[in-house]
C-alpha cells in the first residue's frame, strides 16, 4: 500500500513540475512570448483552442466522477440498474449540439487566420517607379545550413538573418534536398519547405533583437531532415528600418581586405584550397552556392549554427566537420597544421559588414 502511495507522490509531483515548466521560456525563442502580430495571432489560437479543451475536459471529468460517487455500489445495492437514458432525444440533441457549437468556435477563427496569413499579394505590390514595396527573402534550407537570398537587394547571406522591424516582411520558401521546415518560434511559423514546390508566407518582427540574450531570436528546422536535424539552426537580427537600410549598403560593398599578416596568408589559403569554390566572401551576389555565403561570418555569434563562435570552434569545424554535423556536405581537411588553421581562423573572423570600416 505505501509503496503504492510513493509511486503515486511522485507521478504528481512530476505532473506540477511538467504544468509550472509548460510556461518557462524565453522571449528569443519561446512561442509563448510572442514578439508580433503573426506570433500573437497563433499565440491567441493557442489559447482559444486550450480553453475549449480544459472546458470539455473538465465538464467529462465531473460527470464521471458524480456519477462513480452516485451510482457507487455501497450506496445504491447490488442489483439496482440505473436509468437507461438510450434513445433520449433531449440528451441526444444536447450531447450532438454542444460539441458542434464548440467546434465552429475553434474553426472559424482558426480557417480565418490561415487565410490571412497565407495573403502573400502584398509581395508583389510595386510603387511608382516600378519598385517593391515589400522586402522579400528567398529562403533555401540545405543539409544543415539555412541560405538568404534578397533578390530585389542583390544580396545572399546565410545562417543568420537580417529584417527591418514594424513592416511586414514576405518569404519564399523551399528545400535543396530533403524536406526541411522554417520557423522562428518567437516570431511565427511554421512552415514546410519542398523541393518540388515554393511556399510562401508572410512575417512581422515588432521588437528589435539587440537587446535580447546573444541579439537575435533563435529560428529552426521543424521537420526530421536528417542525422544533424537538431543542430541545423539559424538566427534572426531585427533592426529598425535606417539601420537595416545601412547594413544593406555595407553588405553590397566589397569585402576589406585583410591587413594583418595572419590573415592575409589566410586568404591565400582559402583560395588555395578551393574554399573559394563554395563559398562567397562577398554579400552581394546570387543564390545558390554549394556552401553556405561567409559574408557576414565576423558577426555571426555561433558557428555552425550551435558551437561558441570563438577560433578553437572555427578550427575543429575546418578540420573535421562531420565531427560536429553528422551527414553535412562540407570536405574534411584533417592534414591542415595548425599554423594553418590559425591563419584561416584569423582570415574567417574578418569577414564582417557589420563592422567595416
């Protein structure tokens, strides 16, 4: 019997931890912090959606328990039969009703907002001199890594995104290989990207990231893509329209050239080593290269999308990367010595448009 009791103890203590935990998170990555209106529309059909079943929940549980309690066998007998309600068209009109009310309660708002939400004609929507309104990202995920390409800017970055706030910003989504799935949790989503297929959709990030832990919301892979799905993630920088405007002109210039000797040599080992081959150094430029664009790699704050972005990281990445991303398609080069990998390190921070000057 005590035994019985413990067992019991602690399933409930683990049920009160699971309910206070449910509402722990943190506004970079947290649906339930939402950070615009995409966000706060699917936060509130979150809501609705719960209160309904907590209501239905609540209502089978009492009935349940008032009629154990009621039709228990040491208050009404052995042989007593309770009332057969079968073919009662009263409570047959009730129990068909109820549900039916509590269903259109769910789907009108929830038909509504996918509706609206999948309204992407804005996208198109030119001024006077034949110029988008809209800002529009292509977004092309790739086994582990998330491509940006802003095809109305010239520009291509990857693994960290980069949107003004206050204005609604449109994407076209789809996958290079496998099936993947973008979605900022903060911020909305999420939604499938294909190969065979475009899908598109529209978000609005109301509160710039700067002064969020690490300065950007956390977005990820929401679809089981492969041995490295976990670990394939991206971020989102949110500026307020002047500044994005200026990272926009510093990404469209030509990247500094290195100055110290460490990193000149650096760059020649990039280009000795056929990096240059698959991977841009410059943000402007088209889409689809074989390795991710490492434009924007100085200000990133993670590499590889998860590991501390510091020279050790950098290093065992170039050397052996399958080490860190199982499955990912970038060569290993195990035979660099460490001078080497040193000068390409010191090369690869470098690489800023954050920062020029």
């Amino acid at each position: 019997m005590m035994k019985g009791l413990k067992k019991w103890r602690l399933f409930s203590m683990l049920a009160a931890l699971v309910f206070f935990l449910a509402a722990c998170g943190q506004e970079q990555i947290s649906t339930l912090t939402p950070r615009g209106p995409v966000a706060s529309e699917q936060f509130d059909l979150l809501i609705l959606s719960t209160a309904i079943m907590t209501f239905v929940i609540i209502v089978v549980v009492v009935i349940y328990v008032l009629a154990l309690m009621k039709f228990r066998r040491s208050k009404v007998g052995e042989d007593t039969i309770p009332e057969q309600v079968e073919g009662n068209t009263k409570l047959e009109i009730v129990w068909t009703i109820i549900p039916i009310i509590l269903l259109l309660i769910l789907a009108v708002p929830t038909v509504w907002l996918t509706y609206k939400q999948a309204e992407v004609s804005g996208m198109e929507q030119v001024d006077e001199e034949g110029n988008k309104t809209a800002l529009t990202v292509n977004v092309t995920a790739k086994l582990y890594w998330w491509e940006f390409e802003y095809p109305d800017l010239g520009i291509v970055t990857a693994q960290e995104l980069v949107v003004p706030t206050g204005e609604k910003v449109y994407f076209n989504l789809k996958a290079a290989d496998v099936k993947h799935s973008f979605w900022i949790p903060s911020i909305g989503g999420k939604l499938d990207t294909n190969v065979e297929n475009v899908n598109k959709f529209y978000l609005e990030f109301d509160k710039e990231s700067e002064g969020l832990k690490d300065g950007v919301f956390y977005g990820k892979c929401a679809e089981l893509c492969g041995p490295s799905h976990a670990l394939m993630d991206f971020k989102v920088k949110t500026l307020n329209r002047e500044d994005f405007d200026a990272w926009v002109a510093a990404a469209l210039e030509e990247p500094t050239a290195p100055t110290e000797d460490l990193a000149v040599q650096g760059e020649q080992l990039f280009v000795d080593n056929s990096c240059i081959g698959c991977h841009a150094t410059s943000g402007a430029g088209s889409a689809g290269g074989q390795g991710p664009s490492l434009a924007t790699f100085g200000d990133r704050n993670r590499i590889a999308g998860y590991l501390e972005h510091n020279e050790e990281n950098l290093k065992g990445w170039i050397k052996n990367s399958q080490e860190y991303k199982e499955g990912n398609t970038m060569p290993v080069y195990p035979d660099l010595t460490d001078e080497e990998l040193n000068a390409l390190a010191a090369y690869l921070m470098g690489l800023s448009v954050e920062n020029r000057e």
